[in-house]
C-alpha cells in the first residue's frame, strides 16, 4: 500500500491560532480550529499543544467538551446593563457579571440596534443581548429581550471611609447592611449624594454594591421628592409615544395673546428643576392712581396647549 504523503500545510503562528479564537463567539474545539487552517496527522498533535501551552499562560480558559475560548471573552448571549447614552445617541451597555477581583475594565458593549426597535432602556436596566466582537475589547450587542431594571437595586447615600473607600448607606433603615463601593463602580458619585445603585454580592458581610445613578445631594429638596419616587416605584420616564408627540410639537403662533417677551422676567424654578416655566416680574407702578405702589406680573407657561386630553403626553402624565 502506498505511503500517505506527509502533510505540507504550513503551521499557523500562535498569534494567527488566537485571533482566529478571539474572532469566535463563545467556545470553540479543537477540531474546529484544525479544520479552518487545513490540520491533519502529527499538526493536530502540535495544535493540541499550543492550545494547552495558551491555556496555561491564562490567555484561554477551557469549558465544556474542551472547547476554548478567549480569557477575557464574553459567550455569546449575556445579561448587560445599560450605562448610558453617548453623544451619538447610542446606548452603552457593560456586562452585568464581570470578576470583581479583576483589574480590567469590563468590555463596553454597543446596543447599536435599540433605536431601531424602538426600545428606550432605563439607565441600569439589564438587557438580553446576542453579541458580536468587533475588537479591541469592544462588542456590538443585538437586543433580543428587555429583562427590566436590577432585581436588587437601592437607594442610598454614598460616602468615603477614612482610607478612601466608596460606602453606600441604604436610605431604607430596614437594611442594616453597608455596601461596599470600589473605585470602578462609583459612577462619579460625590460624597454626601443620595444614588441609585444594584448589589453585585451579598454573601455574609462582603456586601458590594455598584452606582447606576446619581441623584444629588441628600439634603436636597429635590433628592429627596426623587428618593420617594423611587421607593414608591412610580416611573420617571416618558413613554415612547410621548416622546414622539414632544419631538413633533411645534412653537404656537402669538394669536390673541399678550406679548411679554420684552419683559425682564425672572424665573422661581430652582437650578435643578427639569423644568423652566415659572416666572416673575416686579417694579414700581408708574399709574398715577396706584401712587407708591407695585407692578406684579406672574407668568406661567400655557403647557395645556401642548397637552391635550386623552394624547399620550397627557396619559403618561
């Protein structure tokens, strides 16, 4: 019987064999690698032995079946949480499950298809995605279902210990429990602010805690109407067809009303309303029939003309 010729296909480098993996969603074999840089015979033993040199220098991780992935890699459909909007209007999402005793970032993930499908997340809402790496530790994620906000969020206040270390205080006194806050999940909250955050553990005492929102100071009057809203679960967010009606209102033509846009008027809103539609004016009366006396004007905006019974922004009010 004819000898089988040695196989001549050259031998990729261990870098071609990673990026190959790292370009892969979730685990992949042994096998598989072979087959897409054409393997056979004594290579397979060769591949076999890369894979476990790679695996002990902690660049892969096996699983199950002895398929390998990337160290640092997500599988395929993960849980993220939203973290915010960028200025291109693209929601940013992070995994929700990431080693708290890792150094590393956790990867950001790009929601680039929410807009499409008219899905508008809360931020630190957890989302079913189906992903795809796009490099440099970064990952488009396809929205396969919304799974709601964190099932163990909180309010409280964050504070620092002497030696620098995020606290949370639960503003619930019938959680007993402070959390830890690490350096990396402090959402840039300031001392003394109440915040919205979710528990990462509570096993024992090591309880963890990451910020998803700031609500300002606690001494605040307008933290702590938010505060209440909160423990309350009455929602803060606009529906989608409201925010379609809003986007769609157009400046009302002047008609039959008196034109005070000349007036210096000032307005009693505080600096962190939401809004600006109180106003006021005051100065002496120059009438001769009201001799030391005041000219008053309160203006308050005509929001009811942008409202209308029964329309969405008036249902989701």
């Amino acid at each position: 019987m004819a000898r089988r010729p040695r196989n001549t296909t050259q031998r990729p480098t261990k870098q071609q064999i990673l990026t190959y993996i790292e370009e892969k969603i979730g685990r992949v074999g042994k096998r598989e690698i072979a087959r897409a840089f054409h393997l056979h015979g004594t290579d397979r033993v060769w591949l076999k032995e890369i894979l476990r040199e790679l695996e002990s220098d902690g660049i892969l991780e096996r699983g199950r079946g002895r398929r390998v992935s990337a160290a640092d890699r997500l599988p395929e459909v993960t849980v993220v949480r939203v973290d915010h909007i960028d200025e291109d209007g693209e929601v940013i999402a992070y995994p929700m499950f990431w080693p708290e005793a890792d150094d590393t970032p956790p990867p950001k993930v790009c929601l680039n298809q929410v807009r499409h499908r008219r899905i508008a997340p809360d931020i630190g809402e957890r989302i079913l995605a189906r992903l795809h790496y796009v490099g440099e530790g970064s990952y488009e994620g396809s929205p396969i279902r919304v799974l709601g906000p964190a099932e163990h969020s909180l309010i409280g206040v964050f504070e620092r210990d002497k030696k620098g270390i995020g606290l949370l205080t639960p503003a619930d006194r019938r959680d007993k429990h402070t959390y830890t806050i690490s350096s990396k999940h402090e959402g840039n909250a300031e001392p003394g602010e109440y915040v919205i955050a979710e528990t990462i553990t509570s096993s024992g005492r090591n309880q963890r805690a990451r910020v998803l929102e700031r609500i300002g100071p606690a001494e605040s009057p307008h933290s702590i109407s938010l505060v209440a809203i909160h423990r309350h679960g009455l929602p803060t967010k606009f529906s989608n067809a409201a925010l379609e009606q809003a986007e769609q209102a157009k400046p009302v033509e002047l008609g039959n009303r008196d034109d005070l846009r000349t007036l210096p008027l000032i307005t009693i809103d505080g600096a962190d309303a939401r809004d600006f539609d109180d106003a006021v004016f005051a100065a002496p009366d120059e009438a001769p029939d009201n001799v030391d006396g005041w000219r008053v004007v309160v203006a308050i905006a005509d929001v009811s003309w942008y409202v209308r019974h029964g329309d969405a922004l008036d249902l989701t009010a």
